[in-house]
C-alpha cells in the first residue's frame, strides 16, 4: 500500500470554516448526532468532487479480478461480466481478460463509473453479486485546470478501495511515469527560471 505521508491534504473542513456549530442533541434513534437540515443537498449528489474526472475517463474504475486458471471462477467472472452488462447498459464495461495485463496481476474486466447515481447504485450492487472475486475501485483525478490525469500511482493505492481480497498490483509503471513527469515539471521550472 502507499504511504500516506507522502501526500499533502486539505483539511476536511476548508469552505466550513465559519460554519455555525455543530448540535450536541441525538437523534430520535438516540444513538446518532442531529442534523439541521438547510433544504440543499451536497454537490456531490450530482458530479463528483473535484479532482475527480467528470468527463470522458469517468470518476472511478471498477476492476473485478478472478483466478483465470481456476473453472468455477473463470464461469462465475464471465457470468457476472455478463450480467453486469444486461443490467447496467449505460456504463462502460470493457472486454473480458483471460489473462493478466497491465499493472494487473490476476485476469479481470473493468467497468467505469460516471456519475454518483451509478457509483451509488453500482457499488452497493457488486458488494451483495461480486461472489468469490474480489474488486478494486479506484479513483480517477484530474488537473482540474488541464484535464490531465494527475497521479495514477496514487489512485491506485492510497485513494484505492477494496471488495475482498486486495491484490497486489504491478505498480512499477506508474511509478516510473510519475518521475518521468516530475523530470519533466523540474525542467520547465528551469526554463522559466532561466
């Protein structure tokens, strides 16, 4: 896993900073804080938090990973790719692996997500009809400014979430584009310097 050190992070309370505080009352469970309500829900009901990508990309990536050699979960995997495609034709689900790839170590699909509505109904739907296998699902951040895909190692480690086992992922090649990129960010700070 990554180390959380390494990453700076904004406090959770920037643009609360003058809020009203909070209420000691509990709710009527008698457990739980009460809330005043304000009438307007989060932003985040509708697009997703910045920096993740609200475009093309979508916000998160959904990796379902199975062991390929192994029968029963080579036909569950397929089975479920399938399913998956029946019920939610309105993500992006790629092909059917039979082997690994990439940064991943075992065989797997992906599916995108888009928008909180899918993650919210997609997520829930994976933990209870995922079966043996296990899920990555990870972010995808942004420059909000450019666009660009702003650091991939990261996404894929501290920003990570896991359904079942983790794996343990390949992730040489985003470490080594991230220090291409710093290389490259260092000596545009030299040109403008000079």
């Amino acid at each position: 896993m990554a180390d959380p050190s390494r990453d700076t992070y904004e406090s959770p309370l920037k643009g609360y900073e003058n809020a009203s505080p909070l209420p000691d009352e509990k709710a009527a469970d008698g457990k739980s804080y009460l809330n005043h309500q304000t009438g307007v829900l989060s932003k985040s009901y509708e697009r997703f938090t910045d920096p993740l990508d609200n475009g093309i990309r979508g916000g998160f990536d959904i990796h379902i990973y199975y062991f390929h050699k192994n029968p029963t979960q080579l036909q569950f995997a397929k089975d479920l790719w399938k399913r998956i495609r029946l019920e939610f034709p309105e993500l992006r689900i790629y092909r059917f692996w039979e082997e690994p790839i990439g940064p991943h170590p075992l065989a797997m699909f992906e599916v995108n997500l888009f928008t909180p509505a899918q993650f919210g109904a997609f997520i829930p739907w994976l933990v209870i009809n995922r079966g043996p296998l296990s899920a990555l699902i990870h972010p995808n951040c942004v420059d909000p400014e450019t666009g660009a895909h702003e650091d991939e190692y990261r996404d894929h480690t501290q920003r990570a979430t896991w359904m079942g086992n983790p794996v343990a992922l390949d992730l040489q090649p985003f470490q080594k584009r991230e220090a291409e990129r710093e290389k490259k960010r260092a000596l545009e700070k030299k040109q403008d310097n000079a």
